[in-house]
C-alpha cells in the first residue's frame, strides 16, 4: 500500500464533500421549510420525521448492499469510482423532483429515490480509505474526512440560508447538484485504484438477505418501541404532569432501548456468523448510533426550535449561521484530533467527546429560559441573548462533534477486516442511517405532542433526551477496546 502524498488526503475525501453539502442543505433546511410548506403546522415534526425515515430505511438497506457489490467489482476503472460516477448521475435527477415538488408527497418520493442513489455511491467511497491509506495514516486522513464532512455547515450560511428564507428552493437545489458532479468528477480522475484481480467466490444472495433482515429488524425494533411511547401517552391522558414525565421517560427509553437492541441484532444479522469474530465492531457501531442520533436529530429539528421554542423570524437564516459556527469548531477540533488518535489512541478522544457535547446541549436547552434581550443588530440576523446562547452552545457541540467524527471512523477503520472494508463499513450504516430513523422517528410525533400543551416544549423535551444520548455513547466504549487490544 503506497504512502499517500499530502494532496492524496484531500482527492480521496473530495466526494465526501459533494455528499455532505447535499446533507447539509437538505436535512436541517431545505426539507423541514418544504414540509412545514405542505402540512399543518401542529403535524409538521411527524411528516418531517416520516419523509426522514422512508428515505433512511432504503439508505440503512442500500448502503451496505452498494459497499459489499463495491468489495467484488472487478472493473478495470477500479472497485469503488464506477457506483460513485453512477450515483451522481441519478443524484442530479431526483434532487430535480424535490426541488419542484408541488405537494409533500413529491418531496417523499423525491427523498426516497436520492437516498436510493446517494447511498450507491456512499456506500462504495467508504472503501476507499481502507483501500488506500496505510494504517498509521488513517488517523489523519479521517481528519481531513471531517474536515470535508464539516466544511458545508460554513458554507450554507452564505448560500442555502439565505435562499432558503426568500423562499428560492429551485436555485437551492441547483447548487446541490453542481456540488454533487464537481466532487464527483474530481474523485473519477484524481484517485487511483488498483482493480480488483478476481473476484470472491462466496454467493452474494444469503449476504444481501441478511443486509434486508438487519434493516427490517431495526425498523421493527424502532417503531414498536416507538408505538409504546404512544401507548404511554394515551394510558395516562388525564394525569397532566405524571403523563409528561412518563411521556418523556418512555421516550428516552425508546430512543436508547432502540439503539441497543436494533443495532446489536441487527449487526448481528448482517454481519453473520462472523460477528462472533468482531464484538467490537458491534459496540462500535451502537457508539456511534448514539452519538449520531443525538447530534443529527438537534441539527435536524433545529430549525423548527429557533421559529417555535425562540420565536425567531428567520429561523432558515439562523439556522444556517448556528450551522456556520458548529462547523467552524468542528473543523478546528477535526484535524488535530486525527493526529492525537494516530499518537495516543482513539477511545479516550471518542469518550471525552460524549461528555462535551452533553455539556453542549444543556446550554442549548438553558437558551430557552433567558429572557429575549437585543444584543446587537447584525443586518442579516438579530443577535439576542438566548440566540448567543444557542451559538455558545454550538461551539461546544461543534468541538465535540469533530473530535468524535474524526476518531470514531479511525476506530472503526481499525476494526474491520481490511478484505471486506466495504460491506463492514457499509453495516456500519446503522449508525448513520439509524440515527435519523431513531432520532426523527421517535423524536418528531413526541416534539408535537409536547407541543400540544406549550408551543416549543417537545423541542426541550427531545433535545434534553438527545443530551442524555450523548452520555449514554460514552458508557457504550466499555466494549470497545482499542484496535490493538482488539485484535
């Protein structure tokens, strides 16, 4: 395996970028203004949290299934540029459907059929590091991975926001797909691969099967838990506070309980009998789901926080200037985090990054008990004293989130078997794709039933569970050693 070159660390991470403006711009923006366009107001979370989970269960399914065909091509152009080259073509197709979308269910559809074609292409980049970087490398190579997962978040403010408040989805959209075939085309002819010289003889049918049973499993693990919350609120209409607080218990219960019990099984089935091989691959990927159902559900519903909870204006604005601010504190902590892992070791930076970014949240939820107290006029945007807080808050979050980002993939490198990276790291989807459907899913019909007795208070109450997230995906790394322990 070659030493890569300096430049080498940014080619091989460039389409990374292309799907992170793509996320960036629609998850925590564009989608929730189109919903919040459609539907009642009262039901906005829980169309927002359907269209979400439609489009991350055919992710959680098409993802692995992508990376495992990505681990057996044999195409001369290499195992992993051909599904990013198609899936960017398509990309540009159906992000055409959302963006003149006349009603909420062509933003479903839409949604649908672009996690259908992203995750062909993400499912294979997620090789390409393995492929490519040598071990005591992938430290630093995951850093400028964050870096390009990260660098979105500054660039919306200065585009996506500000469209998005004059109501220009249309040009949004635009610049989605430029983003999508630049990165695109860069990866295609800078990165070079070395095809694969034949191809595993194992069937590919009993794989693929198991990748579907680990998706169903999750989202019958997750809506059944999820029905309970429901069940719990029902059982105790009459009671008021003690209905509240069950309500809540119930759901920290289902988001955790989710989490555990979806991934472990899950993986379990997906992985096969080789599961027994890597445990620690398991536990890593219910750390990560932790974490990521935490901090992508905030980014996610955070639009719909600073209209309802801080009754700001122009939330998308805002939105995207809290967005700048975590990502700037990402990309600060993202690379050195990637050489201190590479010196010192992943687990220590991955624990600490669960408790800085619980401290995080709690500031966010204190935003919304300040009293509202101009600050300063910036033009674009009034700065008041608990919007301050929010930012303060961000920054904390932010450090938090690229420390995290950054070690917890070097972790995950580390532990799978380097012969199958893709299929492994694309099982690894739970994380990514499940954080979405245990965040939103749970967390969107609990933000309007809170929001049934005071407008903004499911925003508290879910954020305050996705804190407790945060502290949970620490305790998770007491079976996760580090790489060397686990080999």
């Amino acid at each position: 395996m070659k030493r890569l070159r300096w430049y080498d660390y940014i080619t091989v991470n460039t389409y990374w970028l292309g799907i992170n403006i793509a996320t960036g711009a629609i998850t925590p923006i564009i989608l929730p203004y189109l919903v919040a366009l459609f539907v009642p107001a009262e039901v906005k979370n829980t169309y927002l949290s359907i269209v979400r989970v439609a489009g991350l269960a055919v992710a959680m399914l098409i993802q692995p299934l992508a990376g495992m065909f990505s681990d057996r091509s044999t195409l001369r152009w290499g195992r992993r540029r051909p599904y990013i080259v198609v899936g960017t073509i398509f990309n540009v197709a159906f992000l055409a459907i959302i963006g003149w979308a006349t009603n909420y269910w062509m933003v479903l559809v839409g949604i649908v059929l672009l996690q259908f074609s992203s995750n062909v292409a993400h499912g294979a980049l997620q090789g390409l590091i393995p492929d490519l970087v040598a071990e005591d490398q992938r430290g630093r190579a995951s850093g400028v991975k964050a870096i390009m997962e990260l660098l979105p978040a500054i660039l919306m403010a200065f585009t996506i926001g500000p469209l998005i408040d004059r109501g220009l989805v249309g040009l949004s959209i635009v610049l989605v797909m430029i983003s999508f075939v630049v990165t695109m085309l860069i990866t295609a002819l800078a990165v070079k691969e070395e095809p694969l010289r034949a191809k595993p003889v194992s069937p590919i049918g009993p794989l693929a099967v198991r990748l579907l049973l680990l998706t169903v499993i999750f989202l019958v693990v997750t809506y059944g838990l999820g029905g309970m919350v429901a069940l719990v609120g029902k059982l105790l209409a009459a009671t008021g506070t003690m209905q509240l607080a069950a309500v809540a218990l119930a759901g920290l219960a289902a988001m955790a309980g989710s989490i555990f019990l979806g991934v472990y099984y899950g993986a379990r089935v997906g992985v096969g009998q080789d599961a027994q091989k890597y445990p620690s691959f398991i536990w890593w990927v219910v750390n990560r789901l932790m974490f990521l159902a935490a901090v992508g559900s905030i980014q996610g519903f955070a639009q719909y926080f600073l209209a309802d909870a801080l009754h700001i204006p122009n939330a998308a604005m805002v939105t995207t200037v809290l967005l700048a601010v975590v990502g700037v504190f990402l990309l600060l902590s993202a690379l050195p985090s990637g050489y201190l892992a590479d010196r010192f070791g992943r687990r220590r930076l991955v624990s600490w990054s669960g408790i800085v970014a619980t401290a995080g949240t709690f500031l966010l939820l204190l935003s919304a008990t300040l009293p509202t107290v101009t600050l300063v006029d910036l033009g674009f945007m009034v700065l008041t004293t608990n919007v301050l807080m929010v930012i303060v808050s961000g920054c904390i979050i932010g450090v938090a989130a690229g420390t995290f980002m950054t070690t917890n993939w070097a972790m995950g490198t580390d532990l799978v078997p380097p012969e199958e990276a893709g299929r492994y790291l694309g099982i690894s989807n739970l994380a990514g794709a499940g954080a979405g459907i245990v965040g939103a899913g749970i967390g969107g019909p609990m933000a309007d039933f809170f929001n049934v007795y005071r407008l903004g208070l499911g925003y508290l109450v879910i954020f305050a569970i996705y804190g407790a997230l945060f502290l949970l995906s620490t305790l998770t790394l007491i079976k996760v050693p580090e790489a060397r322990q686990a080999r």
